[in-house]
C-alpha cells in the first residue's frame, strides 16, 4: 500500500490560510485522472492546427507577394478557418478562455481581411462566394458567443464590439450576394427550362408537321390508288358501254334488215296470191280448163277438179307465208323499237354517267310458230 500526502492551499481568509491536508490510500501504482487522455488528444489536435493555421498564413503571405492572389486567397480563407476553430477548442475551463478566444478571433479576422484585400487587389471587387460566407458566419458567431463575457469598457470588449460590427455588415453583404446568386442561377436555370421547354414544343411540332406530311403524303398516294382503280373501272364500263352500243347496234340494224326482208317478203306473196295476180289467175285457168269456171262465183277454190284444187293449194300457202312473213315483219319492227329504245338511253347514260337506271337487254329470241312468230326478249331496268 502506498501512502500520497497532498497539501493544497485554498484562497486567503480574513483570518490566516486555511491548510488542508489529505492522505490518499491506493493499494497499487498510481492511475491518471481518467480525463487526462482526451485533454492531451485535445491539445495535440490544437497544436497541430495551430501549426497548420500558420502554415496556411504564411503560404498566403508567400503566394501573395508572389502576385499569385487566386492562390493567396485561398490560403488566407484557409488560415481564417483554422484560427476560428482553434478558437472553438478552446477549453470552456480555461480561466482565460475569453482571452485566447478573442486572440483567436482576431488572427482569423485578419486572415479573412487578408483575404478580402488579395482578392480586391486581383479583381478589382470584394470578396464574395460560399467559402467567404461561411468563415465570416462563422466568425460572427464565435464573436456573438464571446463577446457578452468580455468586460465592458475594456480594450477588448471594444475591439470586439468593431469587430462584431464589421462581421455583420459583412455577413449582411454575403448573404445577399448569395441569395442575389442564388436568384440568378434561378433565373439562369428558370431561363434554361423555358429555352428545353420551348425547344421540346419546337421538336414536338416538327414531329407534329412531319407526322401530318407523312400522312398527306400517305392520303395521296391512297388518293392516287383509288382514282387509278376508278380510273381503271371507268376504263372497263367504257369498253362494256363501247360492247353494249355495238351489239345493240347490231341489234337494231338486225332488226331492220328482218323488218325489211319479211314486210318485202310478205309484200310480195300478197301481191302474187291477190285477185289477178299470178296465183289467182292459175286458179282461173285451171277452173277453166276443167270447165267449172263461173265468173260470178266468190269462190273458184269449190271445183271439184284437182287442178282446181292444186292452185288452190298453191294459194293458201302463198296467202298463209305472206300473213307469216308479215308477222316476221311486226317482230322485226317490234325489234327494231325495242333496239331504238334501247341504245337511246344507253347513249344517254354514256353521255350522263348515270348508269343507274338504265334498261338492260339480257336476252332476244324469235320462234317460229304455226300461222306467224313469237318474238321474246328479256330486259332489265
């Protein structure tokens, strides 16, 4: 067992100072205090930051005696950074916190200036962008938190105050430059949609119009095909139409001719079997000749006589092919009205194009039947 006396003096009374004694009893070696490993961790992070800070300012002063300002002022935004956190880590403990806080704030808004002034120097403007932004919020803030534990009527709490009046005005710029810029990238991408909505319209009314010319073109050429088929169809009622006038032409000069051949026909059988003509007259030799002629008899054919009645025979058939041939003749001109007809109102339809109601010879025929003819025909209208 190892014994460790500590003595710790307390702060003065009005009467003497108080000594306190304590007697520790461990049973093994001595143990840290359990927060001495991330207090060391948090110095170590510190000190390397507080290394890395410098090195970002001096790399600033470097690049920008250089005439390098891009690079000056990043360098310096960097060095900004740094110092405001080293300002951060700061233990809340420490009796002079306020102090190396307001220390801290400083060297970061000198290094900000720094920056401010490169970038002038090169653009001939102020510093602006979201890096700029978020340091000098960043500062700001610090400077709001440290600032109401700072003495008033001190050197410091005056530098802060200016400090702080600085921040905000520079605060207060950033952020409507940023909203300024987010407003113009707004426009810009409002803009950029218009123009992709305005160029999809375009597209959609060129696929629009070739749409329609492709249908135009595939309308006319349905247009093509069916004036070629109804061209092709007129063509073939052209050729039946020139069909149908020849053979009701021939119809009607057939017709015609049979009126012709059968009423000259029957014309001349009627003239040969009237009384005095050449029939007749055999009739008279032959009643003569078997000596029962009477001039006055209406009727010769009544002699006995077969010579008498041989050119009565004779007659009879003369007379009865004369009758026939006169009906040949009837259906000849029955025919030809019929034909006449017929190819009048064909011509009429070929002229009119009206088709429609037309009348239609399907079928002629003429029969021979006993003591004249029939004539039979099939039409359709």
């Amino acid at each position: 067992m190892n014994l460790v006396s500590s003595l710790g003096a307390r702060a003065p009374r009005r009467r003497g100072v108080a000594l306190a004694l304590g007697v520790v009893m461990m049973t093994g070696p001595a143990a840290p205090p359990a927060h001495a490993a991330p207090a060391e961790a948090e110095e170590d992070e510190s000190r390397q930051l507080a290394s890395a800070a410098e090195k970002a300012l001096a790399d600033g002063d470097r690049t920008a005696k250089g005439g390098y300002h891009e690079e000056a002022t990043r360098h310096y935004l960097e060095a900004a950074e740094k110092f405001a956190r080293l300002a951060e880590l700061i233990p809340k403990d420490d009796p002079y916190r306020e102090v190396k806080q307001a220390d801290r704030i400083s060297q970061a808004f000198f290094c900000y200036e720094q920056a401010g002034a490169t970038h002038e120097r090169a653009h001939g403007e102020r510093l602006e962008g979201s890096a700029a932004l978020a340091v000098s919020s960043k500062l700001r803030a610090l400077v709001s938190g440290v600032l109401p534990r700072v003495k008033p009527g001190t050197d410091q709490h005056a530098q802060l105050s200016a400090t702080k009046a600085k921040l905000e005005a520079e605060v207060t710029r950033q952020r409507e430059l940023e909203t300024q810029r987010e407003l113009d990238e707004h426009a810009d991408e409002l803009v950029a949609q218009q123009r992709a909505e305005r160029e999809r319209l375009a597209r959609e009314e060129q696929r629009a119009r070739e749409e329609e010319a492709a249908r135009a073109r595939q309308q006319a050429l349905e247009r093509q095909e069916a004036e070629r088929r109804r061209q092709a169809q007129l063509e073939r009622q052209r050729e039946a139409d020139r069909k149908r006038g020849v053979q009701l032409h021939v119809g009607l000069w057939t017709s015609v001719g049979l009126t012709v051949a059968a009423g000259a026909t029957a014309g001349g059988l009627l003239a040969t079997a009237r009384t005095g003509g050449a029939v007749h007259q055999e009739i008279v030799e032959a009643a003569v000749a078997a000596g029962a002629y009477d001039p006055a008899s209406a009727d010769l054919c009544v002699a006995p006589a077969a010579a008498v009645e041989d050119a009565c025979s004779k007659h009879s058939s003369m007379v009865t092919a004369s009758y026939a041939m006169l009906g040949v003749a009837g259906v000849g001109v029955l025919g030809t009205v019929t034909f006449a007809v017929l190819l009048a109102r064909h011509n009429a339809k070929v002229k009119s194009g009206d088709r429609a109601s037309g009348p239609r010879l399907e079928a002629l025929g003429v029969a021979p039947r006993r003591g004249g003819a029939t004539l039979g025909a099939t039409l359709r209208f």
